[in-house]
C-alpha cells in the first residue's frame, strides 16, 4: 500500500479534511539547525497563507518534520481578483504579483470590449495558473518541499534531493484523533530527549504558542492548536480562544500531573454513560459537564501513549474511531487486499494503551514499538 493517503472527498466540497505528514532528511542525517528550521517555518506560513490549507500542528526536528494540516473542501465559488492577488502575496514577491494585477486587468478591460470568445473563462484561466495549488494536500506539500530544497542546497552550497522520499500521510479525524495527533507532534522533541516541556522547543506549534513574542505573538499556533483541539465541536481557528480552558487542556495531555489513569475503553461504554446521565433526568449543563469529563479522561489515557514512538501515527493509514475507519475502508475498498473483510484495526505495542479509544487502518505486523 502506498505511503501517501487521502480522503475520498478529497474534491468534493463536503467536508475539511486532516492529515497527518512527515518527511525525513536523505539517509536521516542530522541536516537542520536554528536557521534552517527558522526557514522552513517560514515557507511553511507563506504556503498556509497562499493555499488555504491550515497548520493545525507541527514541529521541525533536525532531520525530519511533522504537519498536522487541514485541507478545506473545495471552493463552491471562484476567487475574486483581489482574493487571488492577496493570496499569491503570501508565496510570491510584490513585483510578481503587481504583474499578475496587470495581467489580470488587462483581461478584464478585454473582457468588458467583447474580444474575449470565451468571455470570464479568459480571465479564469489566469486564475487557474495558480487555484489548481490551492486547498491540495499533494500541491501544498511538493511546493514546501521543493521552496525549503532550494534555499537549503544554496545557503549549503550542495546540490540534488533532500528528501529520502516526497513525504507521507495519514488521515485523521477530528476529535480525539486531531489532539492526539497533535499532542504527539508536539512532543517530538521531549521524546528525543531536546527539551522536558514542550513549550521549550522553538520550532513547534507549542513552543511558537507559548513562547512567541513580536508581531502576531504565537497567533498563528495558538490559532491551529484551537483548530485540533476542539474542530469537533465546530470551533474555528481562532487565538482568542487559546487562552483559558482550551490551553490548560491541551498542556493537561501533554504534560499530565499525577497518577490517575482513567479511560472509557469503547465508544459504546461512552454512549451508555450518557444514556445514564440522561435517564436520571440531569440539567443539560450537567450532561454536558459529565460529556467533558470523559473526553478529558481520554485524553488523559493517551498521555502514557505519547511518551513513546507509536508507528501507526505515521505509517497507518487511516487514524480515528471505529465507525471512522470503518467507513474510510467500505469508501476507498480497492486499496486493500482482496481477502481484507474488515476495515477498523486495533493498535499493538507502544500503542496498546488506544485500545477502544483510536483505530487504525493498518495492521502493522513490525517495528510497531
């Protein structure tokens, strides 16, 4: 099975969609210090801004980066002029875009004379130079690479491929899969030994939340980590709402004080919880404090997982509920075996501790931790 996985409503406009992506340095050596992961933060916000697409979560390692990514379902209406103008200032140079302005009028002024035999769609195809990158996981990714390549093998004055391949992918639901993914991203540099709080790495979602000072203070991050943690219940990326409950409950996953291990082992036992909070005719405040509490008790199961390398966040396919894996399975049939009669697969090793909690696509037989 390939590497790369994305939704089948990848071009539909149904639904965002969240991936989880990685790409390793050429033979894994350590190619990366301060400046160059300084930049790649860079291209990487330039392409956020162009695309559309949004960073929920990332970190850039010495030789390897993580992206938690929200792809937007597709436009229903066009850009306007001045939408595409602002979005190509966030990759190109105000000459390449004052350019495109030019070009753009000099359309529209033939347009409105009667001389275009196709009418809009002459201005369209303008557009379409550059829309065809947009709201595309594959588009964003190749483009960040190749930009960080070039600046790269010019400030190191070397020559050929970066990266030991394009890059892989996971899907990934939102809700408890979103923040766990996040959380783990995040972590990166605890787990290699860099930092012992996550809010001490620079070159993180976390870090740049926390730590960022100057134009814009982390908002940004904040904005993505808002996005991750709470897009289940309809939250947009907004940084105002970092602060508060939104912040201590991402840093409770993170960085869990005491010992309580608490977690709700299926959905269904989840959903019975409910029913019985409701029969006891409980205050809808109440029922949905009790809803709370078991999702921060789930996060807080996780936290053990995330102290180790879990393979499947990164090689296993599709990664959520059961009935989210199950219905990416029946969709995207043809990708699997024939003999494969069942979608939802349970994580192994280090990830034993997600059992009833998060399923994979994936059945990984080694290296799984």
């Amino acid at each position: 099975m390939a590497a790369r996985w994305l939704v089948p409503w990848a071009d539909s406009e149904m639904k965002p969609a969240i991936y989880h992506t990685i790409a390793r340095v050429v033979d894994r050596r350590f190619a990366f210090g301060a400046d160059d992961k300084e930049k790649f933060r860079i291209y990487m916000r330039m392409m956020e801004n162009f695309s559309g697409c949004r960073v929920l979560a990332y970190c850039v390692m010495c030789n390897h980066f993580h992206l938690l990514l929200e792809v937007p379902p597709k436009r229903k209406e066009p850009l306007t002029d001045e939408q595409l103008l602002k979005r190509l200032s966030g990759l190109y140079s105000q000459a390449f875009v004052a350019t495109v302005a030019v070009e753009l009028a000099a359309a529209r002024e033939v347009v409105k004379q009667g001389l275009a035999p196709d009418g809009e769609a002459y201005v369209q195809r303008i557009h379409e130079r550059f829309t065809y990158r947009m709201e595309n996981l594959s588009e964003f990714m190749k483009t960040l690479l190749q930009r960080f390549t070039r600046w790269h093998n010019r400030e190191k004055k070397r020559r050929g491929n970066l990266w030991e391949e394009t890059f892989k992918s996971v899907v990934v639901e939102d809700g408890l899969a979103a923040r766990t993914l996040a959380a783990y991203i995040d972590l990166n540099p605890v787990r290699a030994g860099m930092v012992s709080d996550p809010a001490e790495y620079r070159w993180s979602s976390y870090g740049e939340a926390m730590g960022a000072t100057g134009k814009g203070g982390g908002a940004k991050a904040k904005a993505g980590l808002v996005r991750a943690i709470m897009a289940d219940k309809g939250w947009e990326a907004d940084a105002r709402r970092w602060a508060g409950q939104v912040s201590k409950r991402y840093r409770l996953i993170l960085l869990e004080e005491g010992e309580e291990k608490i977690r709700e082992t299926t959905d269904a036992q989840q959903g019975a919880r409910v029913t019985e909070v409701l029969k006891k005719g409980m205050a809808k405040e109440k029922v949905a404090a009790e809803m709370a509490s078991l999702e921060s008790r789930q996060d807080v199961a996780l936290r053990q997982v995330l102290r180790w390398r879990v393979r499947y966040f990164t090689d296993g396919a599709v990664l959520g509920s059961r009935a989210f894996v199950d219905a990416f399975f029946h969709q995207c049939r043809e990708r699997f075996g024939s003999n494969r009669k069942t979608g939802a697969r349970k994580m192994r090793g280090s990830a034993s501790g997600t059992a009833g909690l998060l399923w994979t696509a994936r059945d990984l037989r080694r290296d799984v931790g």
